[in-house]
C-alpha cells in the first residue's frame, strides 16, 4: 500500500471519528435546547443551525477557491495570519472537507430533525389533531422552507466564497493563526514542511 492510500485511509477514519463526535454533540446539545420550548424558540435554533451549516459550507467552498500566492507577500512583510492562510489553501482538500461534509451535513441533519420537534411543538400549541391536514400543511410548508433556505443559502454563500475567498481565507487565517498561538493547539499542519522533513530525513539516511 502507497504513501498516498495509507494517508487517505488515515484522514477518512479521522473524519469519521470527529463526525461521530461532533454530531453527537450537537445533536444532544440541540436536543437540551429543543426540550420544553416554545415553538418559535425552536424555529430560531432551527435557523441557527441551517446558517451555521451555510456559513461553514462557504469557508470550504472559498477555501479550495483562494489562491495562497497573494498570501505570500503579505507573510513576508509578517501580516498577522498570512502564515495561516497559505496552510489553508495548501490543505484545501481536508478543509473543504471538514466544513462541507462534517459540519455541513451534521446542520443538515440536525436541522432535519430539530424542525420535526418544533413541527410537534407547533402542533401542540395549535391544537392540532394528529393526520389532520392543517397538521400536514403546516409540516410541509416548514419542511420547504427550511430546506429552500438551506439550498439557497448556499448558493449565495458559494457566489460570496468565489468572489471573495481570499478575504474570507484571510479572515479564517487569523482566526486560526489566534488559536494557536493564544491556546497552542496546533490544528493544521504545512503540507510543505512535511515534504521538507521527509527529504531530510532520506538524506540523513543516504549518508
């Protein structure tokens, strides 16, 4: 097995695991929320969640969009998140993953199942019968909108990360380039770097 497929293989099972994690905690976080409140309070939860689902679905789409070479000149004159933007377009690959496929799809679902709650909430306060049509109408027309809202949001979102990647990588740049240096957490590595270390370590053994 190449480098290549032991790397991809590595990433996937990675995903999967922060997925599972992440999921199960947004959906019991989203649940906790959901519990007890009153239906229009649901529908705002409901929203949040479909905007952050939008809003990380752009950072991904503008990531793979941006072009890291503005980014150099502005690391050479030590711009405050250069550095870490040229490491978010050079991983554009897992970064587009993990905000379009990990948090993108876990909004989804969970947006998915929070309106089903707030549908029941709505039914509630309303005093709907169960299998009524005003039940129906009222479960269609919420489903359709979210979901419209969702669809179009990103749209937009995509035409906003395609325009405007790099100030949108730069922004996330000094974000991450804040969180690192503040908390030490080194979350994404130079894929240059790696190249570097491992000729220098073939070298050293070529010796």
């Amino acid at each position: 097995m190449n480098e290549t497929m032991k790397n991809s293989i590595k990433w996937s099972v990675s995903i999967a695991v922060i997925t599972f994690v992440l999921a199960a905690i947004f959906s019991v976080t989203s649940n906790m929320v959901l519990n007890g409140v009153a239906w229009y309070a649901g529908l705002v939860v409901v929203l949040i969640i479909v905007f952050i689902g939008i809003f990380f679905d752009m950072l991904g789409i503008a990531a793979t969009a941006a072009d890291e070479t503005p980014f150099h000149s502005m690391a050479a004159k030590k711009v405050y998140g250069a550095r870490y933007s040229i490491k978010i377009v050079r991983n554009a690959d897992k970064f587009a993953s993990f905000c379009n496929d990990v948090i993108g799809d876990i909004s989804g679902i969970i947006s998915g199942t929070a309106s089903a709650i707030v549908i029941i909430q709505l039914t509630i306060s309303f005093q709907l019968e169960g299998g009524s049509l005003k039940e129906y109408i009222v479960s269609v027309t919420l489903t359709s909108f979210i979901a419209s809202l969702t669809v179009g949001g990103k749209a937009l979102g995509k035409t906003f990360a395609i325009t405007y990647s790099k100030d949108i990588i730069f922004r996330v740049g000094k974000v991450l380039q804040f969180v690192e240096d503040r908390f030490h957490i080194v979350l994404m590595k130079d894929k240059k770097d790696k190249t570097k270390k491992k000729r220098y370590k073939r070298a050293k053994q070529n010796i």
